[in-house]
C-alpha cells in the first residue's frame, strides 16, 4: 500500500476543533445510530457546564425466538436460529447445534469440526472487513459513508473488499451460502465442500494476503481516541487454540466456568427503557468480542498475528474500548493464516464422514461460541422428540449493552472536561458505540 | 414498469422488524459492487451511510411491521416513494418471524420480558399496511436477483420473477432429489430463482420464496403421503416462513399443534 492513498488522518483532528462556541447546556438525542447494525438511541443532556445524563438505549422491535423456538423440531432450529442475525448466522446456527448436540449426546465426525471451525472463520472474516471498511473508516475520513471513497480512495477500498469477499466466499464453500447456511446441521454438516472450490480457496487466500498487508498499514495509521475505562473482559478459552466453538467461559478478573454455568457469568437482566437485556458479572459492566478474546487468549493468536498486534501497540490487558478495531484487524491476520491451514487440511481428509446419525432424545444444555461480535450462547431443553421445551439465548452485544453504556458516560464526561463542544461530543459517543460494532438486531432477537 | 426516468436511481433502504440480512446483500458480491453502486444515487441506508435524505424514489423495505412506530414510519416512507420494494421474504410473507403470532402476545412478553412492560403487535407484512409496487422475496434476498432487478428499473424494462419452481433448477444442476433420500422438500412448489441453494447443499427447501405460480398442491400433498412421510415435519416446513399458509389445507396447518 502506498502510504499517499491512506486516508488524511488528519480529518480526525476536526474532533479537536474548536471553532464552534462551546455551549454549557445541550441534550444530544441522537435517534436511530446509522452505521450500526440495528436501531440504538444516544441521549446526552449537560446543564450548566456539566454531564447530567448519558444513556444508551436500545429502541429495537424484538422478535422473541426464544418464543418461536417451543416446539420445534432440533434438525429445524439451526435454519430458525440462523435468522436471528443477517451477519452472524453462521454463529447462531452452531451455537444452536452444539447445544443440540451436547444436549442429545451427538459427536459429529472430525470432518464436520473441521468445516465448521473453516465457516466461522469465514463469518469473521466477512463481518470484521464490513465492520472496519464500511463502518469505521468514514469516521476517520469525515464522510458519511464508504461511498464517497469508493472514488477517492479506491486502494483502501479494494483491500477492505477483497478481505470481505474472501470471507463470504469461505463461508460458501463451507456452508452452501454466506449469509443463512445451508448445510450447517445437527450431527455435522449435510454436504462436503467442493475440492475444487477449496483448492480454489487457497490460492485466493494467498492472493489476498498482500491485501491484509495493506489493511494492517493503514488501520496502524489511524490515530484512535485516547480513552480508557477500565472493565472486565469475558471470553472463551480452551488453553490449546484460539477461542471458536466451546471451551470454558472466562474473565480478565479471573472468574472460571463451565459452558453450562453460562448463566453466572452473564447474570441477565432488564433494563428500563431498552429492549436488549443487558448482563454483569463481577463489575457493573463487562465486555466480549475480539478485543475480550485477545485479552484473555493473545499467546494463542498466529505469530503473523501477534506481530501486528505488537507494532499496532495492542498488548494485554488493553482497557481502551477503540482497540477492539485493532484487535478485529489482528483476528483477521489471524483468521488468514489458520484459515489455509484448515483448507490445506480438508484437502488431505477423505470427506466421505461428515455426519453422524443420531435419535432425538430429551437433554438440556449450552452451546457456546465466539461469534464476531462475542461470546455467544445457545441454551435448550429438548422432549423425547428432540422438540425444543425452552430456548435462552444471550447475545454478544446483550453483554455489552451495559459498557457501551458506560463508556458513553465516560466519554462523554471525558470530553466535557477536555472542553469539547456538543458536536465533537456526538462524534466521539457515537464512534465509541460503533467501536463495539454493535449487533442491536441480535440483542433483541 | 418506466417509472423513473433519471440515470442514477434514487434509491433508499429501510430495515424494520427483521434480521438486516437482505440489506447486508447490497454490500456482497463485492467484486461487482462498485459497479452496482454505481447505478445508485443512495439518498438513505443507515446501516451504512450517516446521510438521511428523503428524496428518494425508490424505497427497499426489509423485515416486517411489530410496532406502532414501524407503521407510522412506513406509512411517511409510502408517500414518498414512487417504488415501494418488499425486499425479503419478511417483507413479503411475514417470514419466520410470523411464527410469534401463533402464540398468546402476553405469554410472549412475560416469557422473555418477565413483568417489564413492552410495546408489540402481532407481526404484519408490508402488504398488510401499504400497497406494494414490487417483491423481491428470499431468505436472504438473492444479490444477483437484486441486481438484474436494480438494472432492469434503472433501463426501465420489464421486470419478472420465475414463475416456475425451484425444481426445475434443482433438476438443471443435476442434484439428488430429496424425496429420493426420504425428505419433504418444498422445491416441488416454492418460486425458482435462487439457483436451488437449500437442495443443493442437501437440506430441504423450506419455500423462502413464496408459492411458485402454477404448482399442483394436491400431487405434492400426495407425493408426501404417498412416501409415508412424517405430517408433522410437513407442517413445520409449509409453516416456516408464513408463505404457504394461505394455500395450504387445514389438516396441514400448523396452527392445529399449538391450539
């Protein structure tokens, strides 16, 4: 990348401007955040100099799945479950499978782990390049959207691009259709990917590297606000590789559960005037996604991985919420690197096993994986039938709902002090709540 | 279908009760993107652009209506647009949202809510509040669908759907039936065009895209209890996405289970 077409980092210096009068009374509502997923409202009100009230709040419809679920087949719920969320489908459907198959006691053949582990790579691929390329970088560059840089910025663009098709065409070759798979179901996956396409696969993951390259110099470039909240991080870890489906549940305090204890570690509650519940744990607020995965799990990460984390200045324990940006970068290096070995793999597997035949049967348990946006539980009861009797699911942005909230708060009261005016104020709210990459959708499900 | 008459088209996307799914598709096949957008002068999508502009001509409506507020922003967004799209099987059916309407709203709310108070209505499609110009189902929406689509409005021609079923691409990709490995699949009776996804990776369709125009319900219903498949796996299926509800007899309706 040539350093020329990086983006003028300088148009972030505008939060510092102060040409505009600094007023001592405001109230910011900011209705309906754009360049999220979902509908979320800032309110901000300062009387007399000082923060009265920050809050954030989710405004979404909800579509109550863990209703829909009763009753329903367990080969059919993964198709339902996907539905919660048009980024992390794949997620979804196999939280919802591991729980089944935890809950029915099905081991889908190493064939389908494999595949399964290769479709979520792909996932977080795809949702992390739209998440730093679509949503962050106009922040950065002061324009509305990715559009107007389509024309100005056309290298950064096609870096951001290239990184988001590879992701889409990873989780189509795995699971039949990157958005709603397909072939992602209970006892392993209902269709061996094609060799061709996965020979295929490795040679545009090793085109697209340079890519990566190029996304790492300039997201290094970016000047991030200097805030800090400290926090508690929740994660999966299994000690041997970097956290996707299962493990045990953790946190930077140092709390340690089992993936059926899920319940004490999200502690799930209702929060007046938000359709997301929000949870807790061990502070009043605690945080998951990629910069909760590599604070608890960094020494797993690919060397390439580690490196980029390094020269980006990302080092555990990072309390800084705008390096989940960074973190999502260095997963990405990460997912690059795995992702070939995995597809190498597949190619030398005979993938003539890839699912297990099971008989439904009555169990309850939790399935648990790191989607994009977090850790990500699916909790069912099944009858004799293999029918769902009760269905919880606790979503990554449910988790942060409650740090985010906080952090607006602190932000807010931050810049206040920094004698920031209301428009700068709005901008740093709202780009510490996209810094999450918020799925509002899917914390209301 | 002439209806716009400007080179780029002012288009607006807007999300309602739903998954954001088939918005997400405007931004795949990233390869052809720059090229798609393009044709587009894009006037609102919030999902991806901080500018709202409400001088759009066409408006892309995702999810379904479950609240006051959705209504009243639907209705504005209709007198606005000269091409009000159903973009989605939710849009278009009602999708699996629907399948909340089949339970009691009260038992609903306390079941997630416990006692909070919240505000929902059973789930509409758009055609149950507002007249709709044009549907493109699909769950997703397919993007090469959306694309001949956005290109035959930006020419200004003739825009179809397949009136024929998805088995008549199944059977062109030379997959194994389903039937044959003792599966329903709604292939027989859902709309094409979506290059039979679901079959192809060897899960049943479900009929995200709504009933195909000339089927033979009867042979299908037929073909099922002819084969001594299971009644209720059948009534999960037509039930999925609310789009066979209206065609389907009343022993198969799903409606029966849950009463």
């Amino acid at each position: 990348m040539k350093r020329q077409s990086s983006l003028d980092i300088n148009n972030l210096t505008r939060v510092e401007d102060h040409s505009l009068p600094l007023k001592r009374e405001f109230s910011l509502d900011i209705h309906h955040l754009t360049r999220v997923e979902g509908h979320g409202d800032i309110h901000i009100t300062v009387r007399d100099g000082k923060l009265l009230d920050a809050r954030w709040a989710v405004v979404e419809t909800p579509r109550f799945f863990e209703v829909m679920l009763q009753g329903m087949s367990a080969e059919r719920v993964p198709f339902l479950t996907s539905r919660i969320c048009g980024i992390c489908s794949i997620s979804h459907a196999l939280a919802s499978i591991r729980a089944l198959e935890r809950a029915m006691d099905i081991v889908p053949p190493p064939a389908a782990e494999h595949i399964r582990l290769l479709a979520m790579h792909g996932e977080t691929l795809q949702s992390h390049a739209l998440h730093l390329f679509f949503l962050i970088v106009p922040d950065f560059a002061g324009t509305s959207s990715v559009l107007p840089l389509i024309q100005s910025h056309p290298d950064i663009v096609r870096a951001g691009l290239q990184l988001k098709e590879l992701g889409n065409e990873i989780s189509t070759v795995t699971t039949g259709r990157c958005t709603h798979p397909v072939s992602l179901v209970v006892g392993g996956v209902s269709k061996a990917p094609d060799k061709q396409r996965l020979l295929h696969l490795c040679t545009m993951i090793q085109e697209r590297k340079p890519a990566m390259e190029a996304a790492c110099v300039f997201f290094q470039s970016l000047i991030l606000p200097d805030f800090v909240r400290e926090t508690e991080f929740i994660s999966l870890s299994n000690g041997l590789t970097y956290p996707a489906i299962g493990g045990q549940l953790v946190s930077t305090d140092g709390v340690i559960k089992d993936e059926n204890e899920y319940l004490q570690m999200t502690n799930e509650y209702t929060a007046e005037g938000s359709t997301s519940k929000f949870t807790r744990l061990s502070r009043n607020s605690s945080a998951a996604g990629a910069l909760a995965r590599f604070n608890n799990n960094h020494h797993l990460l690919h060397p390439k991985a580690q490196e980029v984390a390094n020269r980006s200045g990302l080092k555990s324990l990072c309390h800084n919420p705008f390096m989940n940006n960074i973190a999502q970068l260095v997963e990405c290096v990460h997912i690059l690197e795995d992702a070939e070995k995995l597809v190498n793999s597949l190619l030398d597997m005979e993938l003539s096993e890839i699912k297990s035949n099971y008989e439904p049967k009555a169990g309850v348990a939790t399935g648990a994986v790191e989607a994009p946006r977090g850790i990500l539980y699916h909790h069912f009861e099944t009858d004799n039938e293999g029918r769902i009797v009760k269905a919880n699911c606790i979503i990554p942005t449910t988790q942060n709902n409650a740090n985010i909230h906080f952090d607006v708060q602190a932000i807010a009261e931050q810049a206040l002090m920094e004698g920031k005016n209301d428009e700068e104020i709005t901008k740093l709210c709202e780009m510490v709540v996209r810094s999450y990459d918020p799925c509002i959708s899917c914390s209301v499900h | 279908m002439n209806l716009i008459n400007t080179m780029k088209l002012k288009i607006a996307s807007f999300d309602f009760t739903c998954c954001e799914g088939c918005q997400l598709q405007l931004a795949n096949r990233e390869s052809h993107l720059t090229d798609f957008f393009e044709l587009l002068d894009v006037r609102n999508f919030r999902e991806i652009s901080s500018e709202r502009h409400n001088d759009y001509d066409i408006a892309l409506i995702e999810g379904n209506i479950s609240r006051e507020d959705e209504v009243e922003r639907l209705l504005k967004i209709r007198q606005q647009a000269k091409v009000l799209v159903a973009f989605g099987t939710c849009a278009c059916f009602g999708g699996v949202n629907s399948m909340k309407n089949r339970f009691p709203l009260d038992d609903t709310i306390k079941e997630v809510y416990g006692n909070m108070a919240i505000e929902t209505l059973p789930i509409r499609k758009i055609s149950d509040l507002v007249n709709v110009d044009l549907s493109i189902p699909g769950c997703p929406v397919s993007k090469e669908e959306v694309e001949r689509i956005i290109v035959s409005l930006a020419t200004g021609s003739l825009i179809t759907l397949p009136k024929y079923p998805v088995c008549v691409e199944c059977k062109q990709e030379l997959n194994t039936c389903l039937f044959e490995l003792g599966e329903i699949c709604l292939g027989p009776i859902t709309r094409a065009g979506c290059n039979a996804v679901c079959p192809a990776g060897k899960t049943a369709c479900l009929g995200c895209r709504g009933p195909a125009e000339e089927i033979n319900m009867p042979a299908f219903l037929e073909l099922v209890k002819e084969r001594g498949l299971s009644q209720h796996d059948l009534q999960e299926k037509l039930a999925f996405y609310n789009a066979f509800e209206p065609i389907a007899p009343d022993e198969t309706s799903i409606l029966t289970r849950y009463q």
